[in-house]
C-alpha cells in the first residue's frame, strides 16, 4: 500500500442475477493520495461485477504494469485483466497479450467519448478485448456512499446495477461499446 494512502473498508453484499453469483465480500482498499473518490468506488463496482474469490486489486494508480484488478488461476496465469478509466492502445495491447480477458470501464464525461473515438479503429483488432462505458452521471454521484467503512448492497442484472448503502439507492446502466 502507498504511503500517505487512506484505507477504506467495505462489505460488499453481491446479489449478481447474471451469473447466479450471491456472496459478501470484506475488502480493504487503499485510495492512493492522487486517486479520486470517484475512481476508488469505480474499483469497487468492477469488483462487484467480476465477484470472485480469486479477483483482486492492482498495487493501484501508481504501478503501471499492473490493473486496477486482476484474476490469476493456480498457476498464475492471468484470466482476467480490469482496467478503469481511459488506458492507452499500447497498455491495453499489452494487457491483451498478457491475459485471457481483458476489461475496461471507461468514464470520464466527455472526455470518454472522445477516448473511445480516437481509440475505436485501433482496439477493434483486440479479440479479448472488452470496452464498457459508465455513465458520469452515475459515477459522480458514488462519492455520497464513501466512508472509510462501508457497507454496500450490490444486485446485478442485465447491464443495470442498483447499489444501496441502507439511505440510499443509486442505479447505474452500464453501455457495451465492444464486446468479444
């Protein structure tokens, strides 16, 4: 964990109607100092999505060579890369060479847009490549549910997730951008 990094602890109640997935989860998160609120709980929600005992967090914004998260079997091969954000073709290219899955969530307001325009033609040829976009607007309302512990309701059904903290509901509808 970084140095000067805040810890977070969260309980992630997973009801994921998809893939018939139904388990807590206690995490511990260190939110690096240049890290945003909205990217810590942007972690969480591709955490819930991909709920798995083996599923884990990157050493974070500060390690390039690794994800956001990632799944490794027994023997260390890399099944599934997750990254947040607007990653670079190369790192993504990269990442793609590296694991069996590859995953972005992309956000960002505008900015995503205009992320994925210039990026489109040259991740297309990615066959394990997926791209999903997060609404911003959804994004930036996460913040309201951050505490250094939390504990969070997630349920998961086709492309739409309802997250509740026990005050409050928020709903998210994810949009594919590129599927494999």
């Amino acid at each position: 964990m970084a140095s000067n990094a805040t810890i977070y602890k969260a309980v992630l109640q997973i009801a994921d109607l998809d893939r018939q997935y139904f388990q807590d989860h206690a995490l511990t998160l260190a939110r690096h100092p240049s890290e945003t609120e909205e990217r810590l709980m942007v972690r969480l929600l591709a955490f819930a999505l991909h709920a798995n005992e083996a599923l884990s967090f990157g050493r974070g914004v500060a390690a390039d060579d690794e994800p956001a998260l990632w799944q490794r079997d027994d023997t260390g091969t890399i099944d599934l890369w997750i990254e947040i954000g607007q990653p670079d073709e190369k790192t993504l290219r990269q990442a793609c060479g590296r694991s069996k899955q590859v995953i972005v969530y992309v956000y960002g307001a505008r900015s995503a847009e205009v992320w994925w325009a210039n990026q489109r033609l040259s991740l297309e040829r990615l066959k394990n490549l997926s791209v999903t976009l997060l609404p911003m607007d959804s994004i930036r309302a996460l913040p309201e549910m951050t505490r250094p512990a939390m504990q969070l309701q997630w349920t998961i059904q086709e492309g739409h997730i309802w997250i509740a903290d026990g005050t409050q509901t928020f709903h998210i509808e994810l949009q594919r951008l590129k599927g494999y």
